[in-house]
C-alpha cells in the first residue's frame, strides 16, 4: 500500500494520514475534481514548491564564497570549509518539505492516471506513446509541450512541465541568468555536503516496515532528482551532467563521514547512505554504474544488510 503515515506528536489531535492519503482516495479525489481541478491542485503545490526554492537561494546567496570552494577543492580541503556553512540543516528541512509536496503530488498524479485510464483508454494509449518518443535531441519546447500534455493525463514525465513554470516564474529579481545559473549549481553542493548531518539526527533511522526514513529524508531524492531537473530545464542546461556532479559531491561527503571519530554523527550513517541508491532510482538520467563510480557498491548492500537485521522496534513510528 503506497500512503503518506502520521508521525505521533505530542499535544495534537489523533489524526490517521493514511486514510486520506493513498492511492485510492487520490482515485477518488481526480473523480470529484476532474482533469481541471487536478490541474488547478498542481500549479498550487508547485507554487509552494517554488517558494521554497527561493529561500533555498537566498541561503546559496549567502554561503556563495565558500559554496564555490567547496565545489571544487580537494577532499582533504572540505573539512576546513564544511564548519563556515551556515543554515545547512534550514536547507535540508526546505529541501525535505519540497520533496513532501512533490510525494504528494506524484500520488495525486497517479490517482488522476488510472482514472483517466479507466475514462478514456483511447486516448492514453496515443499519449504515452507520445511521451516516449521524446530525445535529449528534441527541441526544448516541443519537449515540454508534450510533457504538458502527458501531465494532464497522470503520465510522470522525466521533467516536469509544472515545476518549470513554478521555477521560472520564480526568477529572482536583478539578478542575471548567468548568476542564477550560478546559484542552482550550489545548491546541489550545498545539499550534497550538507547530508551527513543527518546522520546525527535520531529521527533519521531507515524503517524497513514503510520503506522510508522516520523523518521523511528519503522524500529528499525526488526533491534533488525533480528540482534539479527543472532547474536546469529553465537555464536549458545538461541535467546529466550536473546531477552527476551531486553523485560524486554527495558520495565523497558520506565517504569521509564514515571516517568521523565522533560516534554520535554516524548514528544513522547507513540509513542516509541508502540515499544515494533513492535517488539514482528516482533519476532517469542516472544509473547504478555511474554510482557505482564514486561510491561503491558493497558499502549499499552492507547498509542495507544491516538495517533488515535490525529489530523494527527501534524508535518505531506509524
């Protein structure tokens, strides 16, 4: 059962998420509201979404000398650098929220596919087919025409045509395309440098029961795979290319976590290395060979080995 959970909190009303928020009641919601109102309900997340993204880069802006060193030092260099970064945990919190609406979003999307399936069956057919003749080759905007359209049918596109919008509607004001290149490239360093910290946090352990994370940091890989994406679609840059450098960026950073003598950081050290593996099965523009590259393999099926052995009683939540 794919369904958003309730996290126990103390002085709050029971509420059970699940029961408003799996598949079948998103089914029910595309019903209720139709194709526009489903689109209505995206273009409000995205919005959300694309706010957040703004504050994300008013925290580039303001970490941008030692971001740009950071991303391209040598490894031994990084520790020095990593203590004058500031608000790395802000951004990992907005970055956690956007990949919460996203979750959601990609649920509701599903919903709104299967009835559209069900409704007109002779036209998802020619729809997806559509989709699926799409090349890093085709123009730009016939791209995200056909995404768009693809979109309104439930169909997950590799970029999406909504967020796009958000994001470039969203362009901060006097600064120039180049700069705001600038700043979408650090915060991809920024969040990849700033996951170990997670490690520390409690709430971070991997739950083999909901596959996901007790603080939800595995909604992080759609919110790095899809922001990305978008990011870099609006700059009509190569999103290969720099969701690649994220990889090697985030690996080294989790390389040289599990070398950290301070027990307490690396609490839930494998749970946060099953990151990495979220996210490239979240991107279609990374594979396990290029992970494979920067971080080996072996320490992910340890990882895993080594949170299935783990009694689930430990810091459970439903």
């Amino acid at each position: 059962l794919q369904a958003f959970t309730t996290v126990p909190r103390e002085e709050q009303p029971p509420f059970s998420a699940a029961e408003f928020s799996d598949v079948s009641e998103m089914r029910a919601l595309a019903e209720l509201i139709g194709p526009y109102g489903m689109k209505f309900l995206s273009e409000n997340l995205m919005w959300h979404v694309g706010s957040q993204v703004t504050e994300l880069k008013k925290l580039v802006a303001e970490n941008m000398d030692t971001l740009v060193q950071l991303r391209c030092c040598r490894p031994e260099q990084r520790p020095a650098l990593l203590p004058r970064l500031t608000s790395a945990e802000n951004v990992l919190k907005r970055m956690t929220i956007i990949g919460e609406i996203l979750s959601f979003r990609a649920m509701a999307q599903q919903g709104l596919r299967e009835v559209f399936s069900q409704r007109c069956p002779f036209l998802m057919g020619p729809i997806e087919s559509l989709a699926d003749v799409v090349t890093p080759d085709t123009d730009i905007q016939v791209t995200l025409s056909i995404f768009e359209l693809a979109s309104a049918a439930g169909v997950p596109c590799e970029v999406d045509p909504a967020l796009v919008t958000a994001l470039a509607g969203k362009g901060t004001e006097g600064v120039s395309p180049e700069e705001d290149y600038k700043v979408s490239c650090l915060l991809l360093v920024f969040v990849a440098v700033s996951l170990p910290l997670l490690a520390a946090d409690p709430a971070s352990l991997y739950n083999p029961e909901l596959d996901g994370h007790n603080n939800n940091v595995h909604c992080l890989a759609k919110a790095i795979v899809q922001v990305s994406a978008a990011l870099f679609t609006v700059h009509n840059k190569n999103i290969e290319s720099h969701l690649k450098e994220f990889l090697l960026l985030a690996s080294l950073s989790l390389l040289q976590l599990a070398q950290e003598p301070d027990k307490a950081r690396l609490r839930n050290h494998d749970s946060i290395v099953l990151l990495l593996h979220l996210i490239v099965s979240e991107s279609s523009f990374l594979t396990l060979d290029m992970l494979e590259s920067c971080f080996p393999y072996v320490l992910l099926r340890n990882a895993f080995r080594q949170l299935s052995r783990e009694p689930t009683a430990r810091n459970p939540q439903h």
